[in-house]
C-alpha cells in the first residue's frame, strides 16, 4: 500500500514521502496514530498544497528573523549588577536578566535562544547571541555596570 508521511519518522522517511508499505502496518498502525495518510490523488494534491504553504511561512519567518536580527544590531542594553571586591558581580548575569531588559525596550524575546559567547561574572561589555532562525543569529551588546 502505498502511504503519504505525515511527520519525520525515523524508521521510514521524513514528511511528505511516498512510501509503499505493508497493508498491514498502513492499516492497523501508521494510519490511525496519524504518521501516515494514504497516497490517492486528493491526498497528493492536498500534500502538495501544504508543501507550498509551509514554503511561504518558512520564507516569512527567515524574513522576520532578518529585520528582528537588524533591529538586535543597533540595541544595547545595561543591566546594574551588585559588585564585590575587583569588580566581581554576585553572581553572573544570566539570560532570563537579557530577556527582562528586552522586554523593558519592547521586543518579547523568549530567554532559552540567547546565549553568551563567554559567562558574564565581571563588569564590562559583552555580547549576547540571540539565535532567531535555524539561520539567522542576532548580537546584542550587553554593559554590565554597578548597580
């Protein structure tokens, strides 16, 4: 029976594959768990037309990732921190305190894709990578002043 995949699946293929697989296991299991849809014409067609959608959003995130990673370029934030003796921080800035500090300018950017290129335990200026896109990476640069 030849079969449409549905989602990756490791054991046979990735979406939108044509397989042909036993009657059987398109039946009894890829068929009702949703990992496969049977291949008629509709089906290719419909298969088709979602291929072109997700090409289009594919396209427009790649270009929202590029303005957001532009807009990143041009800011810098200031984040106050407690110091110690030498200028050692209490503790070390994390991403959470990145997020927070976007937050205040008015870009929602969520603190699991920013990322320091060296861990922040020291006053000065550092760099942080916002990862927006599988290929699309922002810099933000980040002062770290007393507080």
């Amino acid at each position: 029976m030849k079969v449409i995949l549905r989602q990756n699946f490791t054991q046979l293929g990735q979406i939108g594959d044509v397989l042909d697989v036993a009657d059987g296991y398109a039946r009894n299991y890829l068929i009702p768990k949703n990992i496969a849809f049977a291949a008629n014409p509709g089906n290719l067609r419909a298969l088709e037309e979602e291929k072109k959608q997700q090409q289009y959003r594919e396209k427009k995130d790649l270009v929202k990732a590029q303005k957001l990673s532009a807009e990143l370029e041009k800011l810098s934030i200031t984040i106050p921190m407690k110091v110690g003796e030498d200028d050692k921080l209490f503790g070390a800035v994390t991403p959470q305190m990145v997020a927070d500090a976007l937050q205040e300018k008015g870009l929602s950017i969520d603190k699991r894709i920013i990322d320091f290129e060296d861990s922040v335990k020291a006053l000065g200026i550092y760099t942080a990578i916002v990862k927006l896109h599988a290929e699309v990476t922002g810099k933000l640069k980040v002062w770290v002043v007393k507080e």
